[in-house]
C-alpha cells in the first residue's frame, strides 16, 4: 500500500500564491529530487506527488522542504499509473498535470479551469508547452493546434482525440470515469487509451494555445530506443483494448517491420496481453470515425498529440530536447 501523509493532508491548504480554488496539480516521479523540488514550488494551487519508489531520497526532501505538498509515496514504480492514484486524492472539480520537469505558467491554471467549469461536456485542456529558458514551442503543439477533427459545439480551441500528460488540466469527474490512465499501459503512451475512452463517452478535448506550461527537459533521462520500445509497446496494448483487430494486426506488423527497438516493444508488450484482453471493450464507431480520419490526414507515421502513434511507430517529435526520449521516473515497465 502507498505511503500517505495522513487524513488532514496539508494539500489541501492554499499554498501562497494560489491562483484558483478548483484546481489541484498532481506530480508523479522518480528518482529526479533536484528537478522535483524546484518545479514543485512553482506550482500556484496545491499540489499531490505520487512517488514511484524513488531512491535518490525525493520524497523526504519533499516532506522536509514542501510541507504544503501532500506526499504519496509508492512501494514500487507504477508509472503512470500513479497520477490516477494521486487524482484518487482529489476533492477539486479540476486536476492540472505535471512532470517533476515542468510547471503551468501563472494565469494558466484558472484560465484552464475557467474554460472547463464554462463548457460542461469538455473533459480535458491541453496547454501550449514552451521548452527550456528561451520557451522554444514544442513541435506537438502544432500538430495539435491543425487538428482536422470536427470542433464540439461552442467549445473554444482545436478539437483533440489526445494530449500531452504533462500540459493537460482534466475534468476530474470525466477522469474518474474514464478510468484514469490505467496499469497495464503505464508509460509512455499512456494519454492514449484515456483519450479515446474520453471520447466514446462524449467528452470533448481542446487545445488553447493560450493556456501555456513550462518544461526545462530533465537531463536524467534514457535514449530514444527505450521511448520507441516503451511506445510500441503501449500502442498495441492500447489497440487490443480499445481497437478493432485490423488496428490490433496493423500496428503489431509495422513494429515487427521496422525491427529494433519497436519489435522489442511488441515482445515486451507479451506479459501484459493477458490483462488487455480482459480490459477489452470496442470503441463506438463515431470514436473510430475520428480515428480514421487522423489516420488519414497523418504525412507520417508519428501523430503523438492527437492519437499516439496509429500505426504502431513512435511517436517522434522533431525537438531532441522536448519529451522524446524515456523518463526513468515512469519506465514502460515498473518493478513487479
């Protein structure tokens, strides 16, 4: 069972500087106490971290530094299963994501929130992500902004079927409902099986490009070939719970052809078809409509910000320094 600061969490005090009393920032990481600490004061509402068996002593520095900070700590990694343990926590309508390496920007959260208590069928706000000190736009936020989907009435922004974990505030009731991100995909891919599942519960998602999150990449960090690995693998897992068989068949072939790492990913997907198989349930068409439609617009086989990676490949961005290589703090595949 996870370690929890007790039944009078001082999360739920206003730290100072608190922008918005319906928000809450849930933080899930491993092994990153430097980064940890610095992006943690940063965060303008209270804040929830989830640790994922960390051994670089994160969470007694948290507890000692940040007693506004509710500290969950895990007895082993989970991923990012541990955000839907830290949401579990939740009594705000809203939760805004981070990463140990990234903070929203002031304003943002209330704008997000804002926008989300306006329009009640909107489940989820993706931020727009500015990388390192010069606040480089992350390549993903251009794909996400040219959205060829159709737009949810009267709802502002760019209509998504997925996000970014890190940028995104979520309707806590649609999360829950949903059922968070889950413990067979964990990391990294996990935005997708949750966005789909948004969706064919007719919950709408939006990109607004001026809700905006900071992310100064960690340095700790695995190569490239354990994100193409980690993503293969989620991407099937995903497939097999939620996508026809055709997609199941589609993505397993194309990470089997391209060899490497992402046939890696389809062995190392092995062990947890069991649990996916038993996760099963089809999309409804309208989802897969959409689906198909994203496919179809795709120029290359990487459409990480609307839907992970379709046709199994990683989902690549063009910036080395944003997001695309594994975090050690949520590894594909957590200790058992």
């Amino acid at each position: 069972m996870p370690h929890d600061d007790g039944p009078d969490p001082a999360a739920h005090l206003q730290p100072a500087g608190a922008e918005d009393a319906r928000v809450t920032v849930v933080v899930a990481s491993r092994n990153r106490r430097a980064e940890l600490l610095a992006s943690l004061a940063r965060h303008r509402a209270p804040v929830v971290y989830v640790d994922n068996h960390s051994t670089d002593g994160s969470v007694a520095a948290v507890r000692g530094h940040l007693p506004h900070v509710r500290v969950i700590a895990l007895p082993r990694n989970l991923g990012a299963y541990a955000r839907t343990i830290g949401v579990s926590h939740v009594t705000t309508p809203f939760v805004a994501f981070a990463d140990d390496d990234s903070w929203w920007a002031p304003g943002a959260l209330a704008t997000a929130a804002t926008v989300l208590a306006e329009h009640p069928r909107l489940a989820l706000v993706a931020a727009r992500i500015l990388v390192g000190p010069d606040e480089r736009l992350d390549p993903v936020c251009r794909e996400m902004a040219a959205s060829p989907l159709p737009s949810a009435a009267g709802v502002p922004g760019a209509p998504l079927l997925g996000f970014v974990a890190c940028a995104a505030m979520v309707r806590t009731e649609a999360f829950r409902a949903a059922g968070g991100f889950d413990a067979v995909v964990r990391f990294p891919g996990e935005e997708e099986r949750l966005a789909l599942d948004l969706a064919a519960r007719g919950w709408a998602m939006t990109y607004l490009g001026d809700v905006v999150v900071h992310h100064h990449p960690s340095p700790i960090r695995h190569g490239p070939a354990a994100r193409q690995r980690g993503v293969a693998r989620s991407s099937l897992l995903t497939a097999v719970m939620r996508l026809t068989w055709r997609h199941v068949a589609g993505r397993a072939w194309h990470a089997v052809r391209a060899g490497g790492p992402r046939r890696a990913g389809v062995v190392a997907a092995g062990p947890d078809l069991p649990a996916a198989l038993r996760a099963r349930q089809r999309l409804p068409a309208a989802v897969l409509a959409q689906l198909a439609l994203l496919e179809g617009r795709a120029p290359s086989r990487a459409r990480a910000p609307l839907l992970t990676a379709p046709t199994g490949a990683p989902a690549h961005r063009a910036d080395p320094h944003t997001k695309a290589r594994t975090d050690p703090r949520m590894s594909p595949e957590p200790t058992r």
